[in-house]
C-alpha cells in the first residue's frame, strides 16, 4: 500500500502530545509530505516504538528532533533525542531481543526491550536499514532509509 510516512508520524506525535508535556519536551519536525509503498501498520509500528523510546529514555526538558528526507529513490528519517545515550556495549545490544541496558536509569522506565527488535525486523523487512548514533549523556539519533518502493 502506498502511505504517507510525514501524516502517520504527526499523528503519532499528536497522540504522544500528553507525554511530552508531562515531561516537558520540546519536539520539532521537518515533515515533507512523502509517499512510500509499505505495510502502514508494520511502519506505524517502526515510527511509534522510536518516538516512545526518544521519551522514556528523555531527560525532563529534554529535546527531541524528527526530519524526513527524500534522497534520491529511499528516504531518509532520523529521530535525534538529548536522552540519557548509550554506551558503546549497550549500542551493540539494543537491537537484539529483550535486551534493555542494564542500569538504574532504564529501571526506572517500562518497557519489554522487544521494540527495536521489532523495528529492526520490520525495516529489514522493508529493504530498508537503521542506524544507531549515540553519545552517554548526551543523546541518541536513529537514522532509517528506506527504499520508496
Ligand atoms: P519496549 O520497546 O518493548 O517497550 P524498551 O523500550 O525497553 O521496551 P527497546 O525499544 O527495544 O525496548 O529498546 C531497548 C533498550 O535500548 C532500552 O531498554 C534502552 O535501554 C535502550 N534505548 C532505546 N532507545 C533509546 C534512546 N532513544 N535513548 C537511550 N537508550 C535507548
Ligand atoms: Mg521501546
């Protein structure tokens, strides 16, 4: 199905509005409308677990940045957070199931540890691929390319 991946990510972020208010985030975007042919439940899926991620594992006031490109027949969607970061043994981990980094930070946050193992598989799935940038302290960016169709 062909689906408008700029739409299901602001409804998302319309559904998150409560969350980031409560933890006083300032989420900014650039969203180009961007048609790509996927399975929207699947991609809805992707988009959900990296958005809820980029809160948990947020700082009070933190910040979080969404941008959707097109690059030449893939696009591109990075999702940047000013969260807690990751080690570079946790980076190694985190897309492995159940895997959640062992500290008292992440203690503290619900979760199975399932979702990124499932956004790896599903954008495998997709031919697409996900990268992970991340500094302890400081913040983590995700990058997703996946073909448009
Ligand atoms: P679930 O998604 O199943 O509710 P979860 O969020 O713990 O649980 P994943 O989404 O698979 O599981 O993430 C795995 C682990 O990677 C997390 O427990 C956390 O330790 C780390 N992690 C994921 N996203 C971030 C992020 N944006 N910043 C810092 N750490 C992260
Ligand atoms: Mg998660």
């Amino acid at each position: 199905k062909w689906l408008d991946v700029s739409e299901q990510i602001k409804e998302l972020i319309r559904q998150y509005q409560w969350q980031l208010g409560e933890k006083d985030i300032m989420l900014s975007y650039s969203l180009p409308k961007t048609d790509i042919f996927g399975d929207p439940v699947l991609l809805e899926t992707v988009w959900d677990n990296l958005l809820s991620n980029a809160i948990k594992y947020n700082k009070t006031a933190g910040t979080i940045d969404i941008k959707l490109e097109r690059v030449e027949s893939n696009i591109q969607v990075v999702f940047q957070d000013s969260g807690i970061g990751l080690t570079e043994q946790e980076k190694e981990h985190i897309f492995d199931r159940f895997y959640r980094a062992d500290t008292s930070r992440t203690r503290a946050v619900e979760g199975t540890g399932l979702g990124l193992s499932i956004v790896f598989s599903i954008v495998t799935m997709h031919g697409g691929d996900i990268k992970v940038e991340s500094e302890e302290g400081k913040g983590t960016t995700f990058t997703i390319d996946l073909p448009i169709s």
